[in-house]
RNA sequence: GCUCACGUAGCUCAGUCGGUAGAGCACGUCCUUGGUAAGGACGAGGUCACCGGUUCGAUUCCGGUCGUGAGCUCCA
C-alpha cells in the first residue's frame, strides 16, 4: 500500500505497486501524456517504473530541472538506432550527455560525412514520428555479453564484461532496435522533438590515444524550438567574440605559416600586452617581489638535472650549436630562477625570496592542441618563484592566494573556483616528499579560506598545485592562475640556505603565476568583453575627430595634450564625413570618441561620444580628462557613463 | 600526434563539369568641407598555400607537404 508523497506535500495512497506513469494518469490525462520519467526519492527512474514502497515522487515533464538530461540521453539513443538503421555494420558503442547536449560514438568502417549526418538526422525525425514505444526489460550480465557478441555488437560487449560478474543489465529496447542502458529514458520517441545534430569528429575508443579512432556525432536537444534557437544563436554570438576574429579586426596581433604556434604582435596589441605586464609589475612590486630575468637557452645537463629533459623532453625545443652544446629552448622559468637564488650564501634570514619574470617559454605542443592565442608554442609567463622555509609555506600561500584573487577582481573576473590537483602518475620525488607537499597546501588552502575542489592526478610532475578557474562574461571556464608547493627541484637542483642552527637546508620552491600566458590572458579579455576591452586597457582610449580641416590645429594641440597626460589617443583628419568616422572608430572600440566642430573650437570644447552610442554632451578637455582618470584609476568600475 | 573538413585579392566570399579568375568591403587618386554608425567617380591589386604526378594544357583531377578549423589525445 504505497503512499505516494508529491512535491505539493499532498500525499495519495495505492492498494498496490503502482508505476509513475500510473500514478500520473490518476493525477490527470494531461500530466500522463506530459511525463517523461519520474524521480522517486530523488532518483530519476523511468515512467514505467514500479513504486512498492512510501516515497517521494516528483513527474518529470518538460518544465522539470531534469527534463534536459533524460530527453538527451534519449535522444542520444535516437541517434544510434537512426544510424544503425541506415548503416547496419556500424557498431555502438558510448552515448552520453553532455553540456547542451549529447554525443555517440560508433565504430564503423568509414568516417561520417555532412550528408550522412542529414540523412541520419532524417532518419531520427522519421522515428520519432512513428512514436516508438521505449520498452525496458532486464538480462544477466554473462547472458548480456553474448548476446551483444552474437549482434556483432564487440564494444558493447567489452563494456558488459567490464561491469562485474552476476549483476544484472537493463536495456532498452525501441522498434527492433536494442541498447545496453541504464537509464532511464522517455516512455517514447515521439516525445523526442527538438534536437540537431551539430558535427562529426574523431574520438579515441576509451579515450585513449594508443586505440582506435571512432566516429563521434555530437548532437543537442531541448525541450523547446525556442530553447534550441536560443542556443543556436548563442553559438553565433560566441563566435562573433572570437579572440582571432576580433584580432584581426583591431588589428591586434597576426599569425602565419612560418610560426605556427607563434604570435605577431602588432602595435595596438603589444599596447595591450604591455598594459597587462606594467598592472602586474605594479601589483607584484608592492607584493615583495624581486623582477628577474633568466637565459633562454640553457645546456641540456640543467634540464637534465631537474626533470624536464626526462619528463617533457619530447615537448622541448632544442639547438645544436656550432660547439657541439646541446641546449633547450626554456620551456619554463625555474630552473633559471633556482640558479639565481644558488650565488652566493643564503640565510633563513632572507627567505622568502620572491623572484618574478615575465619569462618567454616556448614549449612544442602538439599541432592539433594549437587554437589561437589560447593554446601557443610560444608564450610569456607572470612567473614567479618564492623559496621559503617549511614553516613559511602557509604564509606565503595564504598571501598569494589574495593577490591572485585581488587581481582578478580588478578584471572583473569575480566568479573564481578553485581546484586542488595531486600527485600526477608521471612525476618526480618520494611519496613521503609528496604527501608532506599535499599537506603542507592543503593546510595553506585552509589558512586562506577558500573552497576548492579535488582534481586528482592532475598535478604538475614536481608537486601538487591549486589552481584557479575564472569564468567569463559567457560563462566558460578558463584556468589561469597556479601555485604550486615544490619539494623537489630545489633539491635537484642544489638550492640551499643556512638555517638558524648553520645547517645546510634545501628551501621550499612556491611556483606561482596568475594570468598564467599573458597571450592566452589577453585572449580570454577580447572575448570576455567581446573586444570592448575596459579603457584603463584599450589600446586606443581616445579617439579626436574633426568634421571639417577648419580644427585640424585645434585637435592636434588637444592630441598632444592628452598625450602628454598619459592617454592613449588616436587623430582623425581625414576628409571624411562625421558619421563615416564615428562609424569605424566605434567599430574599432575605441572607448571615447571627441568630436570637435567650429562650435567647440570656439567655446574651447570637446563633444564626447562613447562606443555604445551614448552621447555625453559637451565639456572641457580637462573634465574630460579628469573624469576619464576616474575611470582609469578604478579600472572600469566607475565609467563615465555612470 | 590522430580523424574529418578547409586553404582563391588585405578581409569576407563567389567561380572554373581542365582552356592562367570575379564581387563587396578595405586600399590609391580625384570630387565633396559634410554635425554623431557607410557621400560620389575612377583606379590599382591575385604564382588560386607549397611540391610533385596525370594532361597539349592544372587554380580545377590525383598524391604528398605545410598551415588553419572542429573534435580526440596532450597541456610541466
């Protein structure tokens, strides 16, 4: 006798198991026709699943939070039995959601093309229409591996025999077609409406390198047509704020043939770079730390020495010299900083060293992680290297750990995670060295106060590592920021210090950097703002527009003013029409636009225009000025147009 | 590195079922001195990514290389 509690707090009761599609019938036809699955007890399970016991019942439909994740799932299915209905040699293999939407990847012996998408995507619609009944039923594991084995189905197969002995399989059957699953899914086809089939890709089976490549369809379903368009369109925009689009528009950086992976700064972009560099000195300097600067060719025998050449030599740029000398391109800026610190005596007395560079590191990716500024060969790092003493681990992380967050709210970036990696399976040290190392910032995460979650594995092969996430204005996450503790390379690598009793002592090494590449940071700031970077980083934060060569003297005085206080300005002469210029330097993002005409010339005014469109009125050069600098002075928290 | 697609003027793209190419914007010259998102006329501009092959003839077909894009793998 069931009791059946439902989100309202009302409560019915049943003279027998009932199954959610029943208890949704007895409610209304219209919830019943509306159903998807239910979530009993907080699980979801299918419609035509059976409730013995009290519980808590929520009807899935389409308004409902999980709607999403079962119609994917589902439609993810639609896509498989589509496909093998039009290619019956094409094996199944995985088909999960994901974010906005859901993949599958078969096993066949051809890749996918564009027209077999449509017509698979056809095929779908079809069967949908027929409105299939999804029918659940259940087989032993052993029984399940040879059945799919006798359908020629061997991936599946292999993932049965992976689920251990003597538990029992569901599938999911629909028309002739049957799938190893486990749930749950739509009480019908027809009840999968709205999807799209986006791409087709490689895929490693098991997401492993060494195996054979599969054809992976991506797809995206919702339970709306407005909530796909939306999507769709959601696309198109990320895609207007492409970083390369746009930097090629601004005319902010190139890249071409001879360099790939490499970045051709133009002025308006290295504007912009050296913006970043002269923001992070400032920020650094009042933070304690010394600016240096290492080689960037090194002989083997240090790359050697503290693990690089053994653990990343096939990802580092090398030269043979005349000399015979075999040296790496740096690919990071450590071992250089640990040299630094090795002249001469230290005392404990003058730890923590902090030794900052903004350090080029070329590191020879492989040439299908390339995108943009966003993965490069070639980058320059915000590094920094403080060796302390075991006791001074927590401070200093604790201190790192504002700045970077002090530092990315003057970006903007206010929505920052935390992630905790350990110990990688490819790494340097003693697990006694590197269980002190989780410890000791662990304990230093917790001194600071923040939450962070685990990402295991993922450390760097020196120690373990926080890292920090930023989310952007569209809500991708970026990782930019790190630090690390590292017990082991000052010790590969001869660093040591005096300590209070005049014993020799190897020095904690605290790798830290914060916006990690500053090519890829500026990358992430054009498509945060969609190009519209803030004005205290514009490189152009002033443009001067004349409407007629009768103040052409007037806006080359006020050009060299501006300059001379330290703005960004840009003179537009040209024999053009006002429009025409307002036009292109909007389009150019140029945060302010100072319009003069003989009006102004004569009252000794500016007209200001800002890029959204907002008509500031009429004032002096200097309240312009100083207004701007209010702006500058908070980085675009107070603007002018507030 | 792997799979697929792509590479034509500075940019965005069209085109050639094999007979050495075209638009818009940008650029140059001239006209226009115009008040807040495109004034007009004329002109110049391409080794059709690169290297081979097939062919009387290749930008087009075939093979390779390089690069780019999407995804996979990787990211000290």
């Amino acid at each position: 006798m069931p009791v059946i509690t439902l989100p309202d707090g009302s409560q019915r009761t049943y003279d027998q198991p009932v199954t959610v599609a029943q208890v949704a019938a007895s409610i209304g036809s219209g919830l019943a026709k509306a159903a998807l699955a239910g979530k009993v007890g907080g699980k979801l399970v299918d419609t035509s699943s059976t409730i013995a016991q009290d519980a808590a019942l929520e009807i899935v439909t389409d308004k409902h939070p999980d709607a999403l994740e079962v119609i994917r799932h589902s439609t993810a299915h639609l896509l498989a039995q589509a496909t093998q209905a039009l290619f019956p040699d094409a094996q199944v293999t995985i088909g999960p959601v994901i974010e906005d939407g859901f993949y599958y990847d078969f096993a066949y012996k051809r890749p996918f093309t564009p027209d077999d998408l449509a017509a698979i995507e056809a095929k779908m619609a079809e069967l949908s229409k027929a409105d299939l009944p999804v029918q659940r039923s259940e087989m032993p594991r052993d029984e399940a591996v040879t059945f799919f084995k006798a359908k020629g189905e061997h991936y599946k197969a292999e993932i049965i025999a992976s689920i251990p002995a003597g538990e029992t399989i569901s599938l999911y059957g629909q028309g002739e077609w049957v799938d190893l699953c486990r749930g749950p899914h739509v009480p019908s086809t027809g009840k999968l409406k709205v999807f799209k089939l986006m791409k087709v890709a490689g895929a490693y089976w098991r997401g492993d390198s060494r195996n054979e490549m599969l054809q992976r369809v991506y797809g995206t379903a919702w339970t709306s047509e407005k909530d796909l368009k939306d999507y769709l369109t959601r696309l198109e925009e990320a895609e207007k704020r492409d970083h390369r689009k746009i930097g090629r528009e601004l005319d902010l950086f190139h890249m071409q043939e001879e360099a790939p992976g490499a970045v051709f700064w133009h002025p308006k972009g290295w504007r912009v770079f050296q913006s970043l560099i002269a923001y992070m000195r400032d920020k650094q300097q009042a933070a304690g730390f010394d600016e240096v600067n290492g080689p960037e060719l090194m002989d083997r025998s240090l790359w050697e020495a503290s693990g690089h050449w053994e653990k990343f030599g096939e990802n580092m740029f090398t030269t043979q010299t005349p000399d015979e000398r075999v040296y790496a391109i740096k690919p990071m800026n450590c071992p250089g900083h640990v040299q630094i610190f090795r002249q001469g005596i230290r005392s404990y007395r003058d730890l923590p060293v902090r030794f900052a560079e903004f350090g080029k590191v070329h590191r020879y990716e492989p040439s299908g992680a390339l995108h943009g500024l966003m993965r490069v060969r070639a980058f320059t790092q915000d590094d920094a290297h403080i060796f302390v003493t075991p006791d001074q681990i927590t401070s200093e992380s604790v201190a790192v750990t504002k700045l970077i967050l002090d530092i990315y709210r003057d970006f903007g970036f206010d929505d920052v995670r935390i992630k905790f990696s350990d110990r990688p399976a490819k790494r340097v040290g003693s697990d006694e060295i590197w269980d002190r190392a989780e410890a000791a910032l662990k304990a230093a995460a917790d001194a600071a106060g923040i939450a962070y979650s685990l990402n295991p594995g993922e450390g760097a092969f020196y120690g373990p590592k926080l890292e920090f996430v930023l989310r952007d204005a569209i809500g991708r996450d970026w990782q930019c920021g790190t630090l690390q503790v590292d017990l082991n390379l000052p010790g590969r690598l001869g660093a040591h210090y005096i300590d209070e009793h005049s014993q020799k002592q190897t020095p904690v090494m605290l790798h830290r950097a914060i916006f990690g590449s500053l090519e890829r940071f500026l990358g992430i700031l054009i498509e945060h703002h969609s190009g519209r970077l803030p004005a205290w980083l514009a490189p152009t934060q002033v443009a001067l527009l004349s409407i007629t060569d009768r103040q052409d003297d007037y806006l080359r005085a006020l050009s060299e003013s501006l300059k001379n206080q330290g703005l960004r300005v840009e003179t537009d002469l040209r024999n053009e029409k006002i429009g025409f210029k307002i036009r292109e330097h909007t389009l150019q993002r140029v945060p302010y636009l100072l319009v003069a005409g003989d009006k102004e010339v004569a009252a000794g005014l500016v007209s200001v225009r800002t890029r959204n469109g907002k008509d500031l009125g009429q004032m002096t050069p200097q309240t312009f000025v100083e207004r701007l600098g209010i702006e500058l002075g908070s980085r675009g928290r107070r603007t002018l147009e507030d």
